[in-house]
C-alpha cells in the first residue's frame, strides 16, 4: 500500500516566513503606532523585534520532525519565547478569522448599530436630555424705538 504525503518544497519555507513575518508586522506596528508616548522611529524598531522574537518563537514550535534525529530530544523552547509565541499564534489566527469575514460579506457597515442615548451632565439621568433652551431674538433697532 502506497501512502502520499503532501510537503511543501525546500524552496517554499523562506516565502512562506516571508508572508508570516509582514503579517505579523503589520498587525503589530498597527497596535503600536496608536501608541503617544511611542515616536513613529521607536514604534518600527520595537514591531521589528517583537516581530522577530515571534519568528524565532514559532520556528522552535513548529519544527518539522524530519530535521531532528530520531533519537535526540526535541530543541528547548527559552521560556521568554513562549508568550512571543503565543502572541504570533493568536495575531495570525485573528487574521485569518477578520480576513474570511471580510471575504464572507461581514464587516463593520453590516453591524447593526443601536443608537445609544447620549448622556447629557445637566440631565442627571442617562438617556434624558436637558430641555433645550429658547432662542432669544435679538432686539432691533425699531423694537428698541417702541419701548
């Protein structure tokens, strides 16, 4: 009985990182750059890291069987990468999920949208609005003369 497996060539990893490695940079600069205190320079610098740590993280994770040997035990994980790992999982799942419902027709515009009430601070209540105040005509020139 012949059994087929399906792999990727050798030649197809460094695109496939390559597209994981902007994903996740994107996603990250995208959190970071909505950061103050963060200048546009420092936000780059620090999505790059953590976008690398991420990688290095994943790769570690996600080793392939057939580069270690049989008999040597599994490459160790440094415990600082775990969550690096983790966050590159949850960005990349996060992706595909917003990017299957954007395809599927579901977005933002579909939402329904409940109308809160505003909240006046002269009301005291939520959702009651103060009584607006009358317009006060201006007295003109005549309006003066008659009194």
């Amino acid at each position: 009985m012949n059994t087929t497996t399906i792999a990727f060539p050798g030649q197809l990893w460094p695109i496939i990182g390559l597209c994981v490695f902007v994903i996740l940079f994107a996603m990250i600069y995208g959190a970071l750059k909505h950061i103050r205190m963060l200048s546009p320079q420092l936000s780059r610098i620090l999505s790059v890291c953590v976008t690398i740590l991420c990688m290095i993280s994943m790769d570690r994770l996600f080793e392939p069987s057939k580069v270690r040997d049989w008999g040597s035990p599994p490459r160790e994980i440094p415990l600082i990468l775990i969550p690096y790992g983790a966050l590159g999982l949850c960005l990349l799942l996060m992706g595909l999920v917003l990017g299957f419902a954007k395809l599927l027709g579901y977005s933002k515009r579909h939402r329904c949208e409940r109308k809160m009430p505003s909240r006046d601070p002269l009301s005291g209540h939520r959702g009651q609005t103060s009584p607006k105040p009358k317009k006060v005509q201006s007295r003109t020139s005549k309006d003066r003369r008659e009194k």
